[in-house]
C-alpha cells in the first residue's frame, strides 16, 4: 500500500476517475449508437450537449482524477513536476484532437440544418465556456488545409461511395443482385 498524506483528497480523485471514466464510456456508447442510426449527422444529444467532444472530456477528467488521487504521494519536485507536465499533456492532446476533429466536422456538417447553432451553444471541450462561430470555424478549416495543400477529392470520393451505397441499399434485392445477361 503507497501511503498518501492526503486521504479525503485521493479518495476525490478516484470519484473523479470513476465520474470521468463513466463520461468518457457513456459519451462513446451514445455517438457509436447515434452513428448506427444517425450514419450522416452529428451526435447533439446526451453528453454532447455538455461538449462538442464529450468523451474526450472524459478522458480529461479521467487524468485529472488520476493526478488528484496521486498528490498525497508526491514528495518532490522531479515528482511534482513530472505529474504536472503529464496532466497538461493530456489536456493538451484532447484539446488539440478536439479541435481538428471540429475542423473536419464544420466542413462536414455545415449545411446541416441547426448545427450552425448547436456549435455556437455547445462548448468545444469544456462546459460552461461558450461555443463557437461556425463561419469561423469553417473559414479557419479551409485555411488550414489549403496551407497544408490539401484538396477535397478525398472527401468527395467518400460522399460518392456513401452516396452509391444508399442508391444500392434502396434497391430491391433482385436489382441488386441483377447480372448483366439478365433480361
């Protein structure tokens, strides 16, 4: 057993993980449903109308619980800073994952009827700070991938494919299946 000089405050740190933890799994399970269902729009219910990225949000709390619960067994600076920069990695990956998935996600999605709206409600990552301006969010994508030089033929070839899947699915099974030599 590793002993800690602050017991109430590793306990809260182990709720916290379990409250993260319990964020980051129901937010997956909600979007994999959603996405069953929903395959061409965005999840804006449930936890996603908290954040943007709900389980990444999750998977912050998650960490920051972890870093909460270990401090009673920090005893020096190499360790204290260590765990410290740990945390704000974490945090920083999520926010910058967060972000270009955003990016990807206002080109995707912009046409879609109320989402302009639900982005300038729902928070990118962190509840309570406000959501965000999709023209914005847009323009600063397209810069983005016009300063990386890339195109929109891969996406175009993606709607294509979906596009031809949905045109075979409402097709009945005989059409389907129905050989050139058929009459």
């Amino acid at each position: 057993q590793t002993p800690t000089r602050f017991e109430r405050m590793a306990m809260f740190g182990v709720a916290l993980q379990f409250v993260g933890l319990t964020l980051e799994s129901g937010a997956d399970q909600q979007k994999q449903a959603h996405k069953r269902a929903n395959p061409d729009t965005p999840i804006r219910s449930g936890f996603y109308r908290l954040s943007r990225h709900a389980n990444y949000l999750g998977e912050v709390v998650f960490w920051t619980g972890t870093y909460i619960a270990g401090i009673g067994s920090l005893t020096n600076a190499v360790q204290w800073s260590t765990a410290s920069l740990g945390l704000v990695a974490i945090v920083m990956v999520m926010l910058g994952a967060s972000k270009s998935l955003d990016a990807r996600q206002a080109l995707k999605y912009r046409d879609l009827a109320g989402y302009g709206a639900y982005v300038k409600k729902t928070p990118l990552l962190f509840p309570f700070t406000g959501g965000d301006d999709l023209d914005q969010l847009v323009t600063d994508a397209q810069a983005a991938r016009s300063a990386k030089g890339e195109t929109n033929a891969e996406e175009e070839a993606e709607e294509e494919e979906r596009r031809k899947q949905r045109d075979r699915d409402a097709m009945s099974p005989y059409a389907r299946n129905k050989q050139p030599w058929d009459l």
